[in-house]
C-alpha cells in the first residue's frame, strides 16, 4: 500500500517538532530586500539662468522710475521720519534719480532771506524766518507770525510759526489744506495733494512761481510762508 499523502503545512508542523528553537527566539524572518538608492542616469546638469549674469559689468542696471518708488514708499509706515526719511529711503533705492540731483540747481526760485528790508516806496518790510526776530519801529509785519511783546521793555520779536496751515486754492477741488512745519517736504506736500483731489500720486506735481518742484525740497527751502498763492497742483 502507498504512504499517506501528508500536506505541506503538516510536514512543517512534524519539523518544528523534531527541532525547537530555543526558548525567546522569535521565528527568522525573511528581510526584505532594501529599497535601491535613487540614480541618476548622467551627471547632474547645472543650474542654468536665462541670460548672462552680468552683461556688462561696466553699466549699472536702470533704476526704478523715482514716482514708483515714492508711490510705494508713501504707503509704509517708517518711523521715525515722517517724510523726511522716506524721501531719503527713496533716493537710496534709486540711485538714478540721486544723481541727477547732486549738484543740480533747484528747479524752482529761492525763498526769501530773513531780515527787514526798505522797498522801492521806502517802506521797511520784514522777511520772516522760523527763527525770533527783533521787530524794528515801522516795520510792516506779513500776517500769520507768531509776536512777542516783551513787558519789560525789550524790542518786540516776530517768527513764522513751528507749525502752520498752507491753504491752495485748486482749479476743481476746492481748497487744498494741510499742516506744515519748517522741515516738511515737497514729497509730502504732493502726497497730500494727490490724496486731495484723488489722483494717483505719479500724475500730481506742484508748481511754485511758475516752476516743477523737486521732492526734496522743504517748506523752509521754498519760502512758502506768504506765499501759498504762488503754488498751484497741476497733473500730467
């Protein structure tokens, strides 16, 4: 008679039987085989950029145009610096624009100086300034000064005030305000305009005494005191 057929998994039971393992020793397991490192089929090809680095090392890249640089720089709150330092973060970031204004003469008429002067009629009139100046008998005052009048007998004194209102009279906006002090820029002046008659700021520009003003001009620079007639917004 032939032998029992026995199945796998009873021959594997028999086995284990005839030879245990010794007792803590968990089953072998089969170790799968490790996963193969990635290859590349050729060397690594370098980083390439669209164009030469630098061209011409000899030409300096063409700056941002200045009125898009104040445009968004008049959106940043830096303090401290009101305008005065965001103008000069401004002329740092486009160098173009320092440049052209090194020792270029201003593009608009000089203020007057302090002091009194004699007009052609005769008459003494004085040129103010922010500093106190002593007022001289028969002088003619220009409305607006702060005035000192001494009660122990010292001349009277008279200065433009550290902080007035400029009032421009604007061709379809009505009246233009805004407060200034010796040191406020022109930059600000147009800022301030452009947000008075809702334009963009690289359209607005102000004219004093028929002249374009520069950004970097102050109110004290300008001689604006007085004068406030004499500036007008245009737009291009």
């Amino acid at each position: 008679m032939s032998a029992p057929k026995v199945s796998a998994a009873e021959r594997l039971r028999i086995a284990r039987e005839k030879n245990p393992l010794p007792s803590g020793v968990p089953p072998t397991k089969t170790a799968s085989p490790a996963a193969a490192p990635l290859q590349l089929t050729g060397p690594a090809a370098p980083l390439r950029l669209a164009g030469p680095a630098d061209p011409n090392p000899s030409e300096e890249a063409a700056p941002a145009p200045a009125s898009d640089v104040y445009s968004q720089l008049a959106a940043m709150t830096v303090r401290p610096g009101s305008a005065a330092e965001r103008l000069r973060l401004a002329r740092e970031a486009n160098p173009l624009e320092r440049r052209q204004g090194e020792g270029a003469a201003p593009a608009y008429p000089a203020g007057p100086t302090k002091g009194v002067v004699r007009t052609e009629a005769g008459e003494l009139v004085l040129l103010p300034c922010y500093e106190w100046q002593e007022l001289p008998e028969g002088v003619s005052v220009p409305p607006g000064l702060d005035i000192e009048m001494p009660l122990d007998g010292k001349p009277r004194q008279a200065r433009i005030p550290p902080r007035w209102q400029l009032k421009v009279s604007t061709a379809e906006h009505g009246f233009w305000r805004h407060e200034v002090t010796r040191s406020t820029s022109a930059l600000e002046l147009r800022q301030s305009a452009a947000a008075h008659v809702g334009l963009p700021l690289d359209v607005v520009r102000l004219r004093f005494a028929g002249a374009l003003v520069e950004d970097a001009a102050t109110v004290e620079e300008l001689g604006l005191f007085g004068r406030e007639r004499e500036v007008l917004v245009v737009t291009q």
